[in-house]
C-alpha cells in the first residue's frame, strides 16, 4: 500500500468534499466525507465545501442546504466559506478560452447516436451544421497514469477508452471534468479523497491540468458503498438520507466501513468526539482497497 499518515505534496495540506445537490446526504457521500474530513485533520491540514450545482434539471431545491446543515450536525462543518461552481463561471470560461486558444478545444455537434456504439469521438461525424455544439478536447493517443494513494497504479490510454471529450456542454455550462480541475488548483487542493466511481475521470483531469498548466494533487479512491444487489448505494432505490438529527449510527457504521474497528466508538454519544477518536486512531492500513465491498446498512 503507498498510503502513508503524511500526504506527499510538499504544500500544506488543503482537501475538500465535493457534493452535488441531486439530493440529501446520503450514506455513500457520508463515507466521502468522513473519509476526507479525517485526512485532512490527520495531516493538519485544512478541509473544503464545495458545491458542485453545475447540472440545474438533476439539483434538487433546497438539498444544498440541507447538505451543509447535514454535514455540521455530523461534526463537519467547513473550515472556509463555502464555494458554489455556479457562483465560478467565469474561471472555466478563462480555461475554455485557454483550451481554444492553444488548439486543444473544438466544437462539436455529435450526439450519442451519431458516434454509434460506446459514444467514443475521433473525429466529428455530425451532418446538421444548424445543431447547438457543445466544446470537447481533442486527447492524445498515449497513456495517462497515475499512482493512487490507496487502490495503486491506475492508467488510461483516452483515445481508446474514452475518446474526445467534453469540457463544455450543449446546455452552456461547463462540463464536469473541467470544473473540478480549475476549481482544485483555484482552491489550492493538495490531496482529493472521494469515491471510487470517479478513479476511471482521473486521467482525463490529469490531461487537462496539464493542458493548463495547473498543479496536479495527490489523489485516494475510497471504495463504494455498494447493496446487497452489488449497486452503488448512491444509485439504488434504497440509499436513504442519512438522519442529521440522530447522526450517530450512520458515523459509527461509516467508520466501520472505513476499517475502524467498532467497539471503541458504541459508548460515544456526539459527532464531534467520534470523529475526534477516529483521528486519534487513523491507521491507513486499515482502509480497504476493494471497489466492490457490501456496506452496513444504515439505520431507518
């Protein structure tokens, strides 16, 4: 494991969480969290919210809020004002003008149906010059990697497994993949804990804070929260909210699933001194690598 107690980034230390709200916390964001909140107080360092509200038809009213008031109830309040990508455009705009500007972005109107099976785009095949484009970046044949700080070495040749890619929708907002990286180096993130559903994005951030000349951070996948169906729990018809106002079951089993042993925290009654006991007891060793391990169920 090339996981250490102390991160590898000279800087110091900066995390975040990251959520979008498409919802109310749930027990797969909770193990993000908790899984970066505790990094970051592990090495000192300082700990981020961001909100990701850059997809309006999937935001649900009100859950960004709800979100927050979760998470400080839960013992994880932010360290810094909170940042909105929606409050942020004009920062991707600079990077989109960047990409087109050093010949890396293009337009396109090609749809799904239009690249045929897989959707992968190697060159624009579209026929109706009157269709909205959306902007992609034209990738490298050559293989981008990286060492994971907990699943390993992880390496993607983007032209054959994810093909020219998107860096700004249709819709007029910018994509994703963009977003997150000018908002990692604006915000100085040194180290980015999340799930790892998002490990197969990695090589695509990593091509464009290169094409931006933009620090690349350190990165840890933990592994999903998946049911008893082998789903990710974030996408199936039982991922509950967690309950902010008896959040201590949710904690214990999110630390459970993390590797920490269970009895030291069934006596503890608040957030706050759970997560203290859990910093206190941080052994990297026991964070599980597997993607695909079953969750505790959360409680009703």
């Amino acid at each position: 494991m090339n996981f250490s107690s102390t991160p590898r980034n000279p800087a110091p230390y900066r995390g975040r969480f990251a959520p979008s709200p498409t919802g109310d916390l749930h027990f797969g964001s909770l193990l993000a969290a908790v899984g970066s909140w505790v990094r970051a107080r592990t090495a000192g360092g300082t700990w981020l919210l961001r909100i990701e509200d850059l997809d309006p038809p999937r935001e649900v009213p009100g859950a960004a809020v709800r979100q927050i008031e979760a998470l400080a109830r839960f013992g994880m309040p932010a360290d810094e004002p909170i940042e909105y990508q929606s409050q942020r455009t004009g920062l991707y705009r600079a990077a989109l003008a960047r990409l087109r500007a050093d010949g890396i972005a293009f337009d396109c109107r090609c749809s799904r149906a239009d690249l045929g099976p897989g959707g992968i785009h190697h060159q624009c095949v579209a026929a109706d010059p009157s269709r909205p484009a959306a902007v992609r970046v034209r990738v490298p044949d050559a293989e981008i990697g990286f060492e994971d700080l907990l699943q390993g070495r992880f390496a993607q040749r983007l032209a054959q497994d994810v093909g020219d890619f998107v860096v700004w929708r249709v819709e007029g907002w910018p994509a994703y993949q963009l977003a997150v990286v000018v908002d990692d180096a604006e915000q100085g993130i040194t180290e980015v804990v999340r799930g790892a559903d998002l490990l197969d994005s990695t090589p695509r951030q990593l091509f464009l804070q290169r094409a931006l000349g933009l620090p690349t951070p350190d990165y840890l996948h933990l592994p999903l929260a998946l049911g008893a169906d082998g789903a990710k729990l974030s996408k199936s018809s039982h991922s509950l909210p967690v309950d902010p106002l008896d959040p201590m079951p949710a904690l214990r089993a999110a630390l459970a699933f993390l590797g920490w042993p269970t009895a030291p925290f069934r006596e503890l009654r608040s957030p706050e001194a759970a997560l203290a006991l859990a910093c206190l007891d941080f052994d990297p060793a026991r964070l599980p690598r597997v993607r695909a391990l079953p969750a505790p169920d959360p409680p009703a």
